[in-house]
C-alpha cells in the first residue's frame, strides 16, 4: 500500500538523526521551522587528582671557597703551601703591606709590626720550602722591623737617652761597621784586577762569599751594576784564578733570582795553614751584603747614571764619617790619597766624583783640597752609614 500524500510530505520533512561527537542531534531539510540549537552532552568530570605532599627542602650545598692567591714581596704564594695558617698569613701581609702604601700619612709603628710579622712568616716559609732567598728576606724584613721601630721612637721622643743612635743605621751596631770597613780595606789590597768596574764586582763578590770562600751568584743583579760588560769581567776574574764558577760566564749571567749560581774564591776559603780573612759570623755576612748593596743600588745614583767609581766613593763615605755625617773623624776630613786608591781612580779625577755625589743628594758642604775632602753626608743618607768610633 502507498503512503498518502500527506504522509509523504511529513516524511520528507521529519528530522534525520545524525551523529556526532557530542551525541545523536536532530537535522531538518527544507523549508519550515528552524533547526533546535545543538546541545552537547555533558562531559564527564575527571576526578581531581589527590595532591602530592610536599618534597621537604633539601640543605644547600656547601660552596667550596677558592683558597685566595696571595703576593707578597713580587712572590705568589703557593696554594699548596702547609701549614695552611702560614699561607694565610702571607696572603694577608702582601694585603697589608699594598694597603699601607695607599696611606695617607706613614705609621712607623704599624711598618715595623708588619716587618716583623713578615720576618717571621718568611723565617716559617723557608723552613718548609728550604729557600735561601727567602731566608736572606726574612733577615732584611727582620732589619727593616728594628730600623723603623727606632725611627718611631725618636720621632715620638720615647727613645732613651743615650741608647741608640739618633738616626736609625741600616746596621746598628758599631762593631759591625768595623767588620764593614775591614771588607773595603781588603778587597782595596786583594782585587785581582785594576779600575773601578773590577773593583766594584769583587767587592760584592767578597761579601757574598766572605764567611767561607763559597756562595751563591745571581747574574740579573750584575747586571743591574754600573758595568759596561760585566760577562766579559767574570771572564778576566776567573781566568786570573780569583774566581771559580760552574759552568761559563754566558750562563752565570742568566738566571734569575730563584736560580743562584754557586762561586768559589778560592784566597777565602779558610783553612788550617790559612786562617778565614775575616773575623764576623755566618749571620753577619748576609747584613753587610745587604748594606752594600743598598748602597750601590741607591734609587738617586741608579738615576743619575753615576759610574763604578761614584759608588765606589758613596761607600768609603758611607763608612767614614761621625754620628752626625761629618767626614773624617772629627769632621777633619778624608783623606784624598786613600779614596782615590780605593775608588781606583787618580787624585785629579776626585772633584768630578764629589760634584756627581753632591748632585745626587749624597754630599752637602764638600770642598777638596789638595790632601783631603771636608764637608758632609745629607741627613737623607745617614741611615746608610755608620759613625767612625
């Protein structure tokens, strides 16, 4: 059987079902009522998940603290140096010692502690290491330490009356300014070879190896002195058999201060038949080489380019005046026969070298004479010196 009419129409127009993600929904074709809005079935809920307990804070890590590297005296400290107490304690001087040259105003009292603290550190430092450089500084540091502790006490009027010098000397005690002059009087008898230049190096050869005829050499400092070729002076004091060295001049002159060459003078080096030249100790070697050369290197004569013969002078000075700088004892005056046969120069060329000390700032009031040379040392080199007794 057919459908009717009208049972066609309401076919063609019934809503079709559909399916889609959301669930069955109703479609109508045609013209007629508009299509319901879609309405999606409801999703379902996710079940909330249980909250995780907290994780507990776990403790920070320890930073490890980079050991500081420390300089002191233009030396690194070692990281690995033990005991660590004593690198710390280097480490912290060299700081102490660049902030007290940022001061305003100088603090004697505080210098002189810090002396004395770095000579005993340094002391430490090479009973570890068994460095004899560092040894030689703990002595100069020790020696800094008294000189400025006595400037201190003068400057405040604290210093006993009639103990100590009224300017502090590189070397305090008077007998060693005797051993001093003792050195000059020999190398002047003993210097295997003539002129100033040849004078001058054996001189501070003599101080290095004085106590027993051996000792350690460095070739950067001979460089440093007032020598036109001082390879080629080496050369001549060993092939006169004054000096014996390991290995060749060329490689004398090449090491640094860390790496000494070791020089034998044979004429001082005691022994039974042959008593020692001198009569100081060990300990007071390393105090009279250290004068010496303090003198030699002096900042002005080193800038004034003053020649071997100059130096030459500056020391017999240094070792021939009163407690006041006066020359000769008394302030009489230097006999003008004696410093030129110890400066190895003539008679004739000693006014020109007093002209160059007094530019220097080493002499005030000098006049020569035709016997002897009066006037004074300057108040800024009398520590260098030592009173005639």
């Amino acid at each position: 059987r057919r459908p009717a009419p009208a049972d066609a129409s309401r076919s063609a127009t019934a809503p079709t079902p559909t399916v889609s993600a959301f669930g069955p929904h109703f479609s109508h074709t045609g013209s007629g009522d508009a299509a319901p809005h879609e309405v999606p079935a409801p999703r379902a809920e996710r079940p909330e998940r249980p909250e995780r307990p907290e994780r507990p804070e776990r403790p920070a890590r320890p930073t490890r603290k980079r050991a500081r590297r420390g300089r002191i005296a233009q030396r690194f400290v070692p990281y690995e140096l033990r005991p660590v107490s004593l690198r710390d304690e280097l480490t912290e001087l060299g700081e102490a010692f660049r902030a007290y040259q940022q001061r305003a105003e100088p603090d004697l009292a505080l210098l002189a502690d810090l002396h004395a603290r770095k000579a005993k550190a340094f002391g430490a430092w090479a009973d570890v290491s068994a460095d004899t450089g560092l040894r030689r500084e703990a002595e100069r540091a020790e020696q800094a330490a008294a000189t400025a502790r006595l400037q201190h006490l003068h400057r405040i009027g604290e210093a006993p009356e009639g103990e100590g010098p009224a300017v502090a000397r590189l070397l305090p005690a008077p007998v060693q300014w005797d051993h001093a002059r003792a050195v000059l009087a020999h190398v002047a008898g003993h210097a295997p070879l003539p002129g100033p230049e040849a004078r001058l190096l054996v001189l501070l050869v003599t101080l290095r190896t004085a106590h027993s005829g051996t000792g350690d050499l460095v070739g950067q400092r001979l460089k440093g002195l007032p020598l036109p070729e001082p390879e080629h002076l080496v050369e001549r004091l060993v092939e006169s058999g004054w000096l014996r060295i390991a290995g060749t001049a060329e490689e004398l002159m090449a090491p640094r201060p860390e790496n000494p060459t070791r020089v034998d003078v044979p004429s001082l080096t005691p022994d039974e038949s042959d008593p020692a030249a001198f009569t100081f100790g060990r300990k007071m070697r390393p105090k009279l080489s250290g004068w010496a050369q303090r003198v030699v290197g002096e900042k002005k004569l080193r800038k004034a380019r003053t020649t071997a013969e100059a130096r030459l002078l500056a020391l017999a000075l240094a070792t021939g005046a009163d407690g006041e700088g006066r020359l000769g004892p008394g302030g009489q005056g230097l006999d003008l026969g004696s410093l030129s046969s110890w400066c190895a120069v003539g008679p004739g060329e000693l006014p020109e070298l007093v002209d160059r000390l007094t530019a220097a700032d080493w002499l005030a009031e000098a006049a020569v004479t035709d016997t002897l040379l009066t006037g004074r040392r300057t108040e800024r080199v009398l520590p260098l010196g030592g009173p005639l007794t």
